[in-house]
C-alpha cells in the first residue's frame, strides 16, 4: 500500500471516529435539542494562529503549566483530568460541603448532567471545525495525566468541553448556593486551569469554553425543561439542605436593667432570659408569665456580657427546683486572675436569686482563642463544648473552633481549669466545612439531637439572621436557615421547648420556631 493510500485511509479513520464521538454527545440526554444549541462556531473568533501574539501567550502559559506538574497544584489537576458530571460534583465537595451524588441528589445531579451534555453540543461544531492540535500534539509530548492521551490526540483542542462543562456547574451552582458564589466560581476557573497543566489545552481554549458554558446556561433558562427541573433540584435541597421555617413572636421582653437580651436557657417550664452584665429574669412556659422581677446573677458585672446560657444536669442540691446554669462571659478582659472568656456556673432559685458556685476556663488561652469565645453543655451526653473565633470576626483568617470536654462537676473545686491538649475533641468548623464563614457575628447556642445549633448575624445586611446546626458526629452543617425575611432582628440565644425552638432576640422578644 502506498503512502497517499495509508494517509487517506487515516483521514477517513479519524473522521469516522470523530463522527461517532460527536454522535454519541448528542445521544446524550440533554435539554436542548441540536438545533437549539447556541454554536459556538458561529460567535466564537478563531484560535490563535501559531504566528501570532496570541499564541505566544497560550505557548508561555503551557511552560507555566509544565512547570506545575510536580506540584500539589499538578496533582489536583490530575484529578481533574476525569470529566464526568460524578467527578466535577466530587470536586466542588469541599466548596459546598456537600457531594451531590446521584444517589443522594437525583434531581440536582439531573440538572447538572444534562446541562454539561448540553454544553458539550454547543461547542461540537467548532471543535470539527477549527481541528485545533492540542498542545502536547502540537510538541510532540505527553500530557501529565495519560488517561485519555490516545483517546483525544486527533479531537480538536478548541473550545475545551472539560472546562466548558465545570465553569457551566459552577454557574449552576452558583444558582442553588448564591452564599457560595465566589468559591464556586474560583473552583471552576482553577479546574479549567488544570486543563492548561496537564497539556491538554491551551489558555484560550479554556477561556473560550467558559464564554460557550455561559452561553449556554443563559440559553438553559428559556427552556421549559430546564426551568422545570431546576425547580425540582431547588425543592430537592430545600427539603435536604436548606429549610424554611416561619416564625412567631411569643411575647415581648421588659428591658428593666436598661440593657441588651444575651443568653436564654430552659429547663422543664421554666426560662432563665438574661441580660447584659448579668441581669436574668425568670418566665414561665407556655405563657410566658414572669415568674420574678429581673435579679442579678453571682457573675454580675461590668465585664460579664452573658452572651450564652444553658442549664446542665447537675443540681447543686438534690432539693433544688433547677440544675446549674453555665454562661458564658464572653467579654474581651479577663477576670482578675487570668481567667478569659470565662463560664460561669450559677445556681438560680425560683424566688429570683443566683449563686455563682463555679468558673471553668481554658489553659493557654490565647493560644487557641481571640475574642468571644463561648460555652454550652450537650446534656445528654455530659459534655461541655467550647467555641468562638481563633482571632476575632472582624479579622481575615479567623476561624471558629470548637472543644469538647467532660463536664465538670462540683466535686471540682470552685475554680475549674481545663487543658486544651486533653480535649475530647479540638478542632475549627472550617476544616470539614467551609461554607461556615470565618467572619460571621455568632451569638448563642445549644445541643439538641447531636446538633450544635448556632444563630448568628444582626438581622442587617452583611451581617444576614441565619441559623445553623452543626452536626457534631460527621462535622458537617445538617442545616443552614436564613431568617432574614422571616426575623430581620438580632437573634441572641436558642434552646428547646418540647421539641420546638424558642430563640430570644433583639428586637423581636421571644419567637418560636415551625418548619414549613
């Protein structure tokens, strides 16, 4: 056989498998029909020639790729290498907190799949048509991830369908998780980036796919398929993700002391609403009845801003009508010896009257602390649970860290110093879920069912009423509610009432809480 014969019987091979791989892309099940693609041949200019400018700067971004390669940076590219809607879904999994698997998100992965096939469509025509060399074709070398390297040495390099597809379920996303917009969309740009560094594209092929995926995703939304399913995806995380709860005002609050609402705590009937410097009152529940005028607590004082209450399990007599009550100082000067963000341990009698029976703080505690560090117990488990900022909420790099200890007794002395380098657990929410921002304004807090419910915000814009419950087994948030609409007041503290939440505000008395 000649050579003219051999080279023509590789063209037609090679056409024929393009063929069949651009037949199988538009197989897919997808929402838009071909002739409803928008083609990103017709409005997309051409790939730089190898003679010009342009393509310099692709040629100086593929060194920078190379170099990347032996990198952290070259092996998260290599992860990215795998295309399929599972793998970009476990990609943004440290973004959103959660992955959004088929399994357990039908109706969101549906969303997702089809609109990448309909991204990959889109840009169909021009790859067939410009035939693009990708760059380790064009220099004779091998791409860091050889996975698909003979799979998609003769498929044309431009637009890149990789990147087209992650930037496309960012924008996607983006829709679902609005708070999540910007880490999202960094995620997204750094996976069409890795295309750059494995060698199987070049930077304007991925800049040309994120210009056809947003076509596309613009072009989805007059679609009645689309808008129906993403509308299934909503209600699917509304129901798994988000809740929506309504609120109710229960009673107003009398300012006797003249100062803020901080902490709240129940026990049986009876509600312990606190004040700032210490004031507490005491309510009966349902109704809400004052069952005292407001008293001050045995931690009374200038620099206690009992930001957080909670009743334990211990009684300091076994005749007492209610366990001790643990509240966290929460105020930026420590006490006169050393003690910073201290709990303070009261016994609180009916008639209106508080002993402080006990303080419990933390050794070396700047070390693991900044400002408004906080305390709460899990009563089921006898725990005593530490948390606040590492630095403050108003400082870039914060972050919010939890410990969890044994709850001291009263068998403990009255001065009780816990060792951070013995805590049960020592960690920063941060780690295992970044959707929890490291500057937010937190306030109270309690345990239910295992989840450490935590209200934060001013009930302001930029400082937005939101409630999350941090599931304190998989150390992941089982729920992010945002109260805006519903109580744009500062929420201060949270607790339990057979079965529902009660949250004392600012602005809005108490309020109980019913999910839709």
């Amino acid at each position: 056989m000649n050579i003219k014969a051999k080279y023509s019987i590789l063209i037609i091979a090679t056409g024929f498998t393009m063929q069949t791989q651009a037949q199988a892309i538009v197989d897919r099940p997808s929402f838009l029909t071909q002739s409803q693609e928008p083609d990103a041949y017709r409005y997309l200019p051409a790939p730089p020639d190898t003679s010009s400018i342009a393509w310099l700067a692709d040629f100086n971004r593929y060194q920078w790729g190379v170099s990347q390669r032996a990198t952290d940076r070259g092996k998260e590219a290599a992860f990215d290498a795998y295309w399929q809607p599972d793998s970009i879904l476990k990609g943004f999994e440290p973004v959103l907190g959660y992955y959004l698997s088929s399994k357990d998100y039908p109706e969101t992965y549906k969303l997702v799949s089809y609109a990448c096939w309909d991204i990959e469509k889109s840009i169909l025509e021009a790859k067939r048509r410009y035939k693009r060399k990708r760059p380790y074709v064009q220099f004779n070398a091998h791409p860091s991830d050889r996975t698909q390297e003979k799979e998609l040495r003769n498929t044309g390099s431009y637009p890149s369908a990789h990147s087209g597809r992650g930037w496309g379920t960012a924008l996607l996303l983006t829709e679902l998780f609005p708070d999540r917009a910007d880490a999202l969309l960094k995620h997204a740009y750094s996976y069409g980036e890795s295309r750059v560094i494995t060698g199987y594209h070049y930077e304007s092929d991925v800049a040309a796919a994120r210009l056809a995926a947003s076509a596309v995703i613009a072009r989805l939304h007059a679609a009645p398929a689309f808008q129906q399913q993403m509308a299934l995806a909503k209600k699917e995380l509304q129901k798994k993700i988000f809740s929506k709860w309504v609120c109710k005002q229960v009673a107003p609050m009398e300012k006797k002391a003249h100062e803020a609402f901080q902490g709240m705590a129940i026990s049986g009937n009876t509600l312990v609403s606190l004040q700032n410097k210490g004031f507490a009152r005491l309510y009966e529940l349902p109704s809400m009845r004052a069952l005292t005028d407001t008293f001050r607590l045995g931690s009374w004082g200038s620099t206690n801003h009992a930001n957080v209450a909670t009743f334990g399990v211990e009684k300091y007599k076994p005749t007492d009508a209610l366990p001790l009550l643990y509240v966290a100082q929460a105020h930026l000067k420590a006490l006169k010896d050393g003690m910073k963000n201290t709990c303070f341990v009261e016994r609180i009698l009916p008639e209106g009257k508080a002993e402080l029976v006990q303080r419990i703080g933390i050794k070396n505690h700047d070390k693991w602390y900044g400002n408004a560090m906080q305390w709460t117990v899990d009563q089921e488990r006898k725990l005593l649970i530490g948390f606040g900022n590492t630095k403050g909420n108003t400082i870039e790099g914060n972050l919010t860290r939890i410990m969890i200890f044994p709850l001291p007794t009263l068998a403990d002395g009255p001065v009780v110093w816990l060792d951070p380098e013995k805590a049960i657990e020592n960690y920063t929410i941060q780690d295992t879920d970044t959707r929890y921002p490291g500057m937010i304004v937190g306030q109270g807090a309690c345990v239910h069912n295992g989840l450490l419910w935590l209200p934060t915000g001013f009930g302001r814009t930029g400082f937005k009423s939101i409630l999350w419950a941090w599931n304190l087994k998989t150390r992941k948030m089982d729920r992010i509610i945002d109260l805006q609409s519903e109580m744009p007041h500062e929420l201060e503290d949270i607790d339990f009432y057979k079965g529902k939440i009660i949250m004392q505000t600012n602005g809005a008395g108490i309020i109980t809480m019913n999910e839709k």
